[in-house]
C-alpha cells in the first residue's frame, strides 16, 4: 500500500456566462417561439436574476412574490417521490434555506407583464397543461432551446453561477453572495460559483446590468 499513489480529484473552475453571452442567450430565447410558448425564456430570466435554483424558481408562488417592494421568498422547492408524484417541499425557515431576495427592477418589469396559466398551487411559473413544473422535463426544454444557440455547456446551474459571479464582480461581499443564495456556508459560495443573514438589497441593483440595450419583454401579466 506505501507504493500506492493516493487519489487526487480535479477541482473544477465554476464556469459562468459573460454578461455578452447572457444578453446573446437571452435575445436568442426570445426569437424561439416554440421556447417561448414553453414558457422558457421568462424562466431563465427569472434564474438569472436572481440566483435561485431550478427547483426553488419553479415553487414560486404568486403570494411568495412581492413586486411592489421589489422581493421574492424562497418559501418551497418542488420535488417528486414514487408516492405522491409531483409536490411543492416547504423549505425550512432557516437563515439558508427559507430567505428573501431582492428583484432587479428589469425583472420586475418582466414578471408584471406575465400572466401565469391558473393552477391549483397559483405557483407563478406552471406547466403548459396548468400543472406543476417537473425539473427534469423543464431542464429538457431549456436543453432544447440552448443547444441551437451554441450553448450546449450551459445547464440551469450555470444561470445561479453566472449571478454569482456578476454579483461578485459588482463588489459584493462572499457573506452577502451566500445569503442570495441560499448556502449554510460561504466557503461553497467561494469554492464552487465564482468563475448570512438577510439578503442584500444591493443583489438587486448589481443584477439590473443584465438587461442591457436589448432587453426583451414577455407576454402575460402577474397579478
């Protein structure tokens, strides 16, 4: 065994969007009107500007989401089980998990002018049928709309990792990078997504640079 070299593990630099490739993916989505009928591109945005993962964005309830003071809480993530299929996981009420985040004011201008099919859970981004998004087929149709962009390395953790890195570079601290996202620990956020308390407002206004001269808009209205 002393002749045994001992395993060694690659760590992996984060890799982000530029805010050139953001702005490119994001028009590229909305010239796609099969991903735009899938609901893809106010999705993405809505990752984007705001670091929250896949199964957080897809709790979203109308309730959860306060436009007029510019705020979103992390309330639930949807997940699935063999038993009860597709349901909304209350999210404990911890400096980590539960939190509230602050909206960049492009966003807010989007998600005003999202109308949300009815669904029984009012959650904000349903699927076409009015049900409950899976992550699994959601993360299929953001798949089919990306590779054709020549984004076929991007996967929805690639959003919450480019708002960290646009946040970072925006001179916010590691502490209030973690409280945007959610992480128990600064050290993932410092190890894992650059390329606690309540979260900063600041988060907000460092992520209004996405939307930049070609900024879109989305159909519907959110009440």
């Amino acid at each position: 065994m002393r002749e045994v070299s001992p395993i060694t593990i690659e760590h992996k630099d984060a890799r982000a969007l530029t805010l050139t490739e953001v702005r490119r993916l994001r028009a590229g989505l909305r010239q796609d009107q099969r991903a735009v009928d899938r609901g893809v591109p106010i999705i993405v945005d809505f990752m984007l500007g705001t670091g929250m993962r896949i199964g957080e964005t897809l709790a979203v309830t109308e309730d959860a989401l306060d436009l007029a003071n510019a705020t979103v809480e992390i309330r639930a993530t949807v997940v699935r089980t063999k038993r009860e299929g597709l349901f909304l996981k209350p999210k404990p009420k911890t400096a980590s998990g539960w939190r509230r985040v602050h909206l960049p004011p492009w966003l807010i201008e989007l998600l005003r002018a999202h109308e949300p099919l009815e669904n029984p859970w009012n959650v904000i981004f349903p699927s076409q049928m009015g049900k409950l998004r899976d992550r699994s087929n959601t993360n299929s149709d953001i798949r089919d709309a990306l590779d054709p962009l020549g984004f076929d390395w991007v996967t929805t953790h690639t959003f919450r990792k480019t708002a960290a890195t646009l946040l970072n570079d925006g001179g916010l601290t590691v502490r209030e990078i973690a409280d945007q996202l959610g992480h128990k620990r600064i050290s993932i956020t410092q190890d894992t997504y650059f390329g606690r308390g309540e979260a900063s407002p600041r988060a907000a206004e460092l992520l209004a640079v996405i939307d930049g001269d070609d900024a879109g808009k989305t159909g519907g209205k959110v009440g």
